[in-house]
C-alpha cells in the first residue's frame, strides 16, 4: 500500500549513504547562503543552484521563462506501469534580505549564522542531495513517475509567490495532467507537515478629490474624510469577521497641508484567511463600505466628486488538504520513520499555489533546527539533520517509485 509498506531495502541504502553526508549538504547549504537573493533578483543564486543540477548525472535542468530553476528526472523506462503525472519538489530561491545585507557565515560546532541560512538555504542544500539521488542511473531505473525538481523565484513577501504560480500556470497550459503531488521544501525542520495554506490580498484604496482651502472651499469633499469612514467601517467588520479570518487597516497616509482640503489619501487593507471563500467574502464587504464612505462623503457635500483607485498589493490563495489525505499520512509515515512525531501545520509557502487549485500539496521542513527566520540574526543549528534528510528522501523516494493511479491521492 502506498506510503505505508515496509521501507525497500534499496531506499534504506541510500538513507545510510546520505546520513554520512551530511558535511556535503552543509557545505552546499554555505555556498548557496553566500550569495544574495532578494526578491526580483534571485539571478546569481539561481545560476549558482543551476550549474550544480548541471554537473549531475541523469538530468535534465533548464531555466524557465519566470527564473525557476528546472531539473527533470524521467523514469528511465517509459513502458507500462509508468504513471505521466510528476512528483514535483519546490524550494525557495528568493530571500527577504536586500543587496546591501552583508552575508557573512559564522560557523561554530554544528551552528551557523547568516541571513537566510535556514530560509531557504537549508531547503535548496536537500533540493540539489535529492536531485543528486534521483539522477543516479539505479534510482531512474526505478522511477514509477517523472519528477520535477523547481527552485523557485519570488516566494517571499512581494514576490506573492511568482515563480510557483508562473509554473503550474505553464504546466497547465502545457498539459491536461496535473501533478501527482507536491512538496515544498522550506527552512529547517523535521517534524512539521504543512497541509493548510492560508490565503492573503493586500489593498491599497487611494481616494482622491479636488482640495482646496480649509476656510473658502469648506464644502469641498474630502479624501481624508472618506478614508475615515472606510476605517470606522473595517474596524466593526474586524470584530464581527469569521473564524480564520483577520482583516486590518494596516498604513493610512493622506493630505498635504494643515490649512488645506487634501487632495488624496490612501490606506491599506491587508486580508487573511484559511478559507478562500473567507477571504473573497471580507473582500467583497470591503469594497460595500468603501462604497459607502464614498457616499456618506459625498451626500454632505454634493457639488464636488472624489475618485478612486484600488490596487492589489499581494494576493496569495488559499487552500487546504485533510489531515486524512493520503499524502499527508504518507508523510507522518516518513516522520515516523526518523522517530519523530508529525505535527500538522499551516503556513504560507509555494505549496499555496497547488493546494489552491486542488493540487496535493504539503511543506516540509529539510532537516536540523534554526531560528531568526527573516532577521539578520539567523541562526541554523546541523545536529540531527539526517533526520530531516531522511524524511524527505524515504517520502520523495516512495512517491516517486509507486504507482498509485492520481485518483488514488483522494482531494
Ligand atoms: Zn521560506
């Protein structure tokens, strides 16, 4: 049975090879951290994790048109029992960090310091050991299914997840078969499985208007006014808003002098949910009170009109598999394995964007601790890590090796 059966004798072989390699990984897990990657500029880490998949056997690695770095792996025999939907692993290029942060390493014993160690350094490291496990000619042999490898540009922050949703936009367009599953691979860990996405839109609502002076053009609309009411009005729908969900004024900013009408004003409406429905829900309201704001503006001051400009800032969707989900249990399975207990978990990675179009999808931890993520104070800590490694080599290897037909991972 899938997931579940006796780990292959084969599969521990490789376990035990990569548990005395743990320096390799290491030593990639530097080099990669070295080397900035902010958002929208992740071309030297990407050439950088390029030219290692190019060195090794059994792969195919190009560079698609958004920046994610490519590699396939195809099942060495194409015959039957070969099954079209792939395996695909996502892990995160892109940083939080700008140009200017110094990325100096400062290793002692098994810890290391530098920004963007842990996220996704780690993660990248265990993408190019899988790769270099899944190129082997034996392990092709074996391969029940294709599997794509992707390091992904634009997951952080701004980046709303760019690359991920570039991809399987482009897988779709390219075929009718989606993916059998996905993992994204994401900071330290080994013991969390992430099989809840929660979802995001960021607004940003510019009202303007026409100003004027405060005394002679008194009954002139105003912008500031308007974003007033519009804040009054989010702040009662964020007491009275759905479980799973927060919706927030985040930054106000508008007019431009103390004796004057203002001709402009914006704020910021940042929206989450673990539903999409949810979200699309608080959205749709937001855009009734803005209405409204506008209106109660402009009831009191008839004569004169105001404008307005909505733009989305971030949108991340949202989208969820049950803990029952044969993938997941195929990965507490994994965790199990290692001796550690699997904790389910929610957070917003690449594997958002599958999860959000009914795609299985999970996120994993690749191994050791850390902790400062997204500070330049971060910290990863080496002790362990096999574990990590090998929770993701036993899960990667079963899926990729098995059969199951797509209907059998149930939505
Ligand atoms: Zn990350």
């Amino acid at each position: 049975m899938f997931g579940a059966s006796a780990p292959d004798a084969w599969i521990d072989t490789l376990v035990d090879h990569w548990r005395g390699r743990q320096e390799w990984i290491l030593a990639h897990q530097m080099d990669i951290a070295g080397i900035a990657a902010p958002t929208g500029a992740e071309e030297r880490r990407a050439a950088h994790v390029e030219s290692q998949l190019r060195a090794m056997e059994g792969i195919d690695t190009h560079r698609d048109r958004h920046g994610n770095v490519c590699a396939v792996m195809v099942p060495a025999s194409a015959g039957a029992g070969v099954d079209r939907a792939p395996l695909v692993c996502l892990a995160h290029l892109d940083t939080v960090f700008d140009r200017e942060t110094p990325l100096v390493i400062h290793r002692e014993g098994s810890i290391v310091r530098c920004p963007g160690i842990g996220d996704n350094s780690r993660g990248l490291a265990v993408l190019l050991a899988l790769a270099q496990t899944l190129g082997a000619a034996d392990v092709r042999g074996r391969l029940a299914r294709p599997v794509h490898l992707i390091a992904t540009v634009g997951e952080e922050g701004i980046g709303d997840l760019r690359g991920a949703r570039g991809w399987f936009d482009d897988r779709s367009a390219a075929s009718h078969i989606d993916p059998f599953a996905v993992i994204a691979i994401d900071g330290p860990g080994d013991d969390t499985v992430v099989h809840r996405a929660p979802g995001s839109v960021r607004l940003r609502i510019t009202v303007t208007g026409p100003g004027g002076h405060s005394w002679t053009d008194a009954d002139t609309v105003s912008p500031v006014a308007a974003v007033g009411h519009l804040i009054a009005g989010i702040s009662r729908l964020a007491h009275e808003r759905p479980s799973g969900t927060t919706i927030a004024a985040t930054r106000v900013s508008g007019g431009e002098s103390l004796t004057a009408i203002p001709t402009q004003c914006w704020v910021d409406i940042d929206i989450r949910g673990i539903r999409q429905a949810d979200i699309d829900g608080l959205r749709a309201s937001t855009m009734t009170l803005l209405s409204r704001a506008i209106q109660e503006e402009r009831s009191r001051h008839p004569r004169t009109t105001l404008d307005l400009q909505v733009t989305v800032l971030g949108e991340r969707p949202a989208g969820s598999i049950s803990e029952q989900h044969r993938l997941v249990r195929a990965a507490v399975v994994a965790t199990a394995a290692v001796g550690r207990d699997a904790r389910p978990a929610i957070a917003s990675t690449d594997a958002n964007i599958p999860l959000s179009r009914g795609i299985p999808a999970i996120a994993l931890g690749a191994g050791g601790t850390g902790g400062g993520a997204h500070t330049r104070d971060e910290w990863y800590d080496d002790r362990d890590s096999h574990r990590g490694v090998e929770r993701l080599l036993r899960l990667v290897l079963t899926l990729a090796t098995s059969r199951p037909s797509i209907d059998d991972l149930e939505r």
